[in-house]
C-alpha cells in the first residue's frame, strides 16, 4: 500500500475533531477537487469540493452533529474503513439520533477520492 492513498488513525482524529468545531475549509483542502461525498441526507453523492461546503452549509443549518472515530481498518480493496459514533441533534439540542456507522474513505495521492457511508447501528 502506498503511503499516499491511506490516512493514519491519528489523522482522522484530527479531521474529525476539524469537522466537529465546523472547520470546514481546512477539511475541503483534504479533498481531490471532484471528490465524490455521500449526502447522508438525502441519499446518492454530491460531486466536487463546492458541493461538498454547500452540502454541510445545509446540513449545519438543520441540525447539529458531533462524530468520532472509534476504528479504523483497511479493506483488501486500498478502501479504509472507519466506525464511528455519530450523534445528533435538533438546533434546541434535542436528541435525534444515536447510532455507529461505517464511513469508507478512498484516499488518492493524499486526498480524498470518495467518502461513503456503509452500515449503521442504534446505540
């Protein structure tokens, strides 16, 4: 595997405590400018970097989401796949939902390829 196409566990600390205080330029840098980025709302992707900041914008706007990173694995595939516990709220703070899910990343010459979202499951 080359070192170019995998995040270490630590890095993904990092992006993920990044996206939970709603960095959301410096984790744009992080991705190939036609990123491919499930849209955990709505179902299918949304394509390139400027989808991806109007996609959480939204998001942002409807609830409030904190999410980190329990486990990191790397598929046969060069894929790796991370378990994360994901929690959310409404904008007054009530619970919505709280639940592990996979998120699988493809990572190409250091930046994200395509980020998906597999299985999840209640708390």
């Amino acid at each position: 595997m080359q070192p170019d196409t995998i995040f270490s566990e630590e890095q993904f600390q990092q992006i993920y405590a990044a996206f939970n205080q709603r960095e959301l330029e410096m984790l744009l840098v992080l991705m190939q400018p036609d990123v491919q980025w499930a849209n955990g709302m709505e179902g299918g992707f949304v394509y390139g970097r400027d989808a991806v900041r109007q996609y959480w914008t939204n998001q942002f706007t409807r609830i409030r989401s904190q999410v980190t990173p329990l486990k990191v694995e790397q598929l046969d595939d060069g894929r790796q796949l991370l378990t994360v516990h994901q929690v959310v709220y409404d904008l007054q703070g009530n619970l919505l939902n709280e639940q592990t899910v996979q998120h699988i990343y493809t990572i190409e010459n250091g930046l994200v390829r395509r980020f998906e979202i597999g299985d999840s499951a209640a708390v």
